[in-house]
C-alpha cells in the first residue's frame, strides 16, 4: 500500500503529516541538545568538586598523602576526575553523531519536501489552467450557439414576412448559416479542450501525484528509519563509555581496599616520635624537715623538658594584611594589582614580570634575528635590500623600549610590595645557623611578637605559610559576593561563616566555612557577632 494509491485525495492531510515529521526530528535534536548541556554541567561540577577537595601543592594536606586512607581519597579525586572526563565524552559524542548528524539530515529532508511539494504545486497549477480554458471555451461555445439559434430563427421569421424582400431574406439566412459555422467551431475547441483536460486530469491524478506522493513517503520513511537510529544512538553513546566507568568505580573501591590502618598507625609513629623517655616519678617533697627547693625544683627538671617541647608554638596567628593597604570597591588601581591582598599581589606582579620577561626575550631574538639578516643583506644585495628591513628593526627597537618601560615598572611595584606589610616571609635566607630568624630579615617577626618568641619559633618542615588557626566567631553575610579575585572566597547572602582573622583596617576579613575553605571577604559585606569573637 503507497499514499498514491491509498491517498490520492488527501494532499493537505500528506502535506501536515510530513511537516509533523521533520518537526519531530528537530525536536529529538533540542533534546538531545539539552542532554548534552547536562552533562557537560555535571562533568565540571565533578571537576571543580574534585580540584576543591584536592590538596595544593605544599600544603599540609600533600604532605599527609604518606598515609594510606588519605592516598586512597586522592585516588578516589583522581578516578572522579576520570569519571567526569567520560561524562564528557558521552556529551561530546551525542553531540556530534546525534545533533549534527540529524541536523544536517534534516535540512536535506526540508529541502527534499520543498522540492516535491512544489512539483505537486505545479501539477495542480497545470490542471487548474486546463480546467478554466475548459470553463471558457465551454461558455464561448454556449453564447455562440444561442446566438446561431437566434439567427436562424430570424431567417425563418423573416422568410415568412410577406412584405419582407428577397435581399432581406437571403442576408437574414446567411446571417444564420454564419452563427452556425461559429458556433460548431465554438463546440469543436470545446471537444478539443475537453479532451486535453481529461487527458491531463487522468494524468494527474494516475500518474503525476502518485509519483510525488511515493516520493514523499520514502522521504517520511527514511526519515523515521534515520531517527529510530538516533534513538538507538542515545543509549549506544552512554553504553560505550561503561565499562571505562565500571573501571573508575572499581578504582574507587580498590582505593578503599588499599587502606592500611595498622600501617597508618606506624608511619605516624615514625614521624613524629620524640625519643625521649618517658618522666619519672616525682620525688616527695618534705616541706617540714627543710629540705632544699633546689634539689625539688631539678627533679621536676624531668618532666619539664619533654611536655613543654610537645606543644610549643602550635597556635601562632599572623597577619598578612598591612594595615596601610586598604582595598577599596571605589577604585581599584588593577594595573599594580593594588586590589588584591598583599601576598597574592606579590604573586602576581612576579607573573606578570615573568610574561614580560618572555616577550622581551622574543624581540630580542627577534632583533638579533633581523641584524644577522641585513647584514647578509649588505655581503649579498642581490639576495635583498638592507633597506626593506628597517622598519621592522625599528618596529623592534620600540617594542623592547616599551617592554624594558614596562618591566622596570613591575619590579618597582614588586619592590614595593615586598618591602611593606607585615605578613612574615619564610625563606631560608631569614634563618641563621641555629635556626632562628635574623632580625634584620624582611621575614622577621614583628614587634608585637615576643622576643623570645622571635628567636625559638619552630617552622614546619614544609614552611607553611598559613596556620590552621581557630575560629574566633562568626558572621552573617548581608549581600552575595562572587569571590572572583585571588584569595577571596564567594559567599551567600544569609550564609554564616567562621571568622578566622579579623579586620585589621584593610577592609576585609578572613573566614572559614565549615569545608575547609577559607578566603577573605569584604567587612562591609557581613555582620559579625561581636559578643562571640575573642581577639587571640
């Protein structure tokens, strides 16, 4: 059964059909379109999860990794971060076999459809002209013979005149004879009309719109074909990838399996174990018989020695804003990078010197290059003018100018930060012999420090910048901030975070959410609960 056959009739039912057709493939591609969008969301979601809960390099998360369950939650990131990345390879795949494929198809099908309807456009344009030249010649016909019939009847009348003349009679009669001759040339067009509008209708109908209409249903049908394999595809993509996710999910529990608590156990001992034996008793003092507090205080000289190394200098908080550079939403001086805070601007204005640094070096190159050319130039002319090179020499010349401008520029900047603030430096230049700061280091401890403090305190073994310092109250953000800028940290308005530092002038206060995450926020941007904060 065919539509030029079955639907002979129903062009406009064939018309609506195949247009539903071609507008449900472009719907299956918005969908598929949406999918993808999903899945690329959730892939970085994953990723910026996974780089959230992954240890800096440095920090003192990194250097917990030597434990087993800590090396398995990295392992656990890592196969995430895995995982994401084959999310993205089902978006990308539906991507392009599914939504491009389709699409394309699509458009060739839209041009296909136009393509027959217009052909069956024609076809009725053809017979609706045949049919009027019909209607007309048959109408002509029907005037000239009433005409030819009024004619003769005339003659007859006239001939039956008695008083009528014989001239009058003769012209009244071939009068007559001449509408007749009109009128069977009228009824013999309309024969001939006739005839070539049943041939062409015959044609129409048998020959011309079956052909159109089987054409428009194997486009239909090859458009429901190629879509069913669009379908198969959806499923296809996501399953392909599933075994690379099984292997992500078995890395996952392999990570677990891998954990050794015993093991734990003994590389915490290995790092951290004093040697030193444990305190004896301590002696009875006899306070009647006068016995000697010299002799008492040496023997609590024992157990003295080794508890105060067990805690000494593990809850020091520093500074790390100056209080003179305030930071301001006003203005912002973004080319000295004076907005952000002091440590993070001395990190940037070294990036920024170190690009720099890497531009001038190319057009110093790049000069060097241009010298050895024009000098072949002036041994050789006839393989170029030394003159055509001249502009780029100076061209050149003025870019390394600009450059050599701009980085003095940076380093004055970068002297600058690195000169002020009261944020302590750890460098080993700082540290003389025995270990203590040199007081005439940038990275000496300011005077708010104890001296004895100055010359004992310890250091990490990885010189951690940052302390892990408790909270010292809370706030209440008022207003959303994107925390876009380097040391910052985004917030919501309502959320209620740790105060970890407070606000020493500059305009901003450092806090914690209960993650981990720290940043610092505008002071203005948040209410902090006085009552329940304790300066350290």
């Amino acid at each position: 059964m065919d539509w030029g056959t079955e639907l002979w009739d129903q062009c406009d039912i064939i018309d609506k059909h195949t247009q539903s057709g071609l507008d449900l493939v472009e719907k299956y591609v918005k969908f598929v379109k949406e999918r993808t969008e999903i899945e690329q969301n959730y892939a970085k979601q994953l990723r910026n999860l996974t780089k959230k809960y992954s240890p800096k390099r440095g920090s003192k998360e990194e250097l917990e990794c030597r434990f087993s369950n800590h090396q398995a939650f990295l392992d656990i990131l890592n196969e995430m971060n895995d995982y994401a990345g084959q999310r993205e390879l089902i978006a990308e795949n539906m991507m392009i076999n599914i939504c491009i494929e389709l699409t394309k198809y699509l458009q060739e099908l839209k041009q296909e459809r136009k393509t027959h309807l217009s052909e069956a456009k024609k076809a009725q344009q053809s017979l609706e002209g045949t049919y009027k030249q019909l209607d007309n010649s048959k109408k002509r016909f029907e005037r000239e013979w009433r005409e030819a019939e009024k004619a003769a009847q005339y003659a007859e009348k006239t001939d039956q005149d008695l008083n009528a003349t014989k001239a009058d009679v003769e012209k009244a009669k071939q009068q007559a004879h001449m509408r007749t001759h009109i009128a069977e040339e009228c009824k013999n067009d309309y024969a001939l009309q006739l005839q070539k509008y049943n041939k062409e209708q015959n044609q129409f109908y048998f020959t011309d719109m079956p052909l159109i209409f089987s054409r428009l249903q194997d486009m239909d049908e090859r458009r429901i074909k190629k879509l069913a394999q669009g379908y198969i595809l959806f499923a296809d993509t996501e399953r392909q990838v599933m075994p690379i996710i099984g292997k992500c999910l078995e890395g996952i529990s392999r990570a677990g399996t891998n954990v050794n608590e015993k093991n734990d156990s003994v590389v915490l001992i290995e790092q951290h174990k004093s040697g030193f034996e444990r305190p004896g008793d301590v002696e009875f003092e006899d306070y009647s018989q006068g016995i000697n507090r010299a002799s008492s205080d040496s023997s609590l000289g024992t157990p003295k020695g080794p508890l105060e190394l067990l805690g000494k200098n593990r809850n020091k908080t520093f500074r790390l804003f100056n209080k003179k550079s305030k930071v301001g939403f006003t203005s912002v001086d973004t080319e000295g990078f004076t907005h952000l805070p002091p440590e993070q601007r001395r990190k940037r204005l070294q990036q920024k010197i170190d690009d720099i640094s890497k531009e001038l070096q190319k057009e110093m190159d790049q000069s060097e290059a241009l010298g050895k050319m024009k000098d072949v130039y002036e041994k050789n002319p006839q393989m170029g003018d030394p003159a055509s090179l001249a502009p780029q020499i100076t061209q050149t010349a003025q870019n390394m100018e600009r450059l050599r401008g701009e980085l003095n520029k940076y380093e004055s900047w970068l002297a600058e930060a690195g000169g002020r603030g009261d944020s302590i430096r750890y460098s080993t230049h700082s540290l003389n012999n025995n270990g203590a700061h040199n007081p005439n280091s940038p990275g000496a401890i300011s005077d708010d420090t104890d001296s004895s403090q100055a010359i004992y305190t310890e250091f990490d073994d990885d010189f951690e910048e940052e302390e892990v310092a408790a909270p010292i109250g809370q706030c209440t953000a008022l207003y959303n901030f994107p925390g876009s800028s380097e040391g910052t940290i985004s917030m919501q308005e309502g959320e209620v975070l740790s105060v970890v530092e407070e606000d020493k002038g500059d305009g901003w206060t450092r806090v914690r959410r209960n993650n981990g995450d720290e940043g610092y926020i505008p002071t203005s941007y948040c209410l902090c609960n006085k009552q329940s904060i304790t300066f350290i």
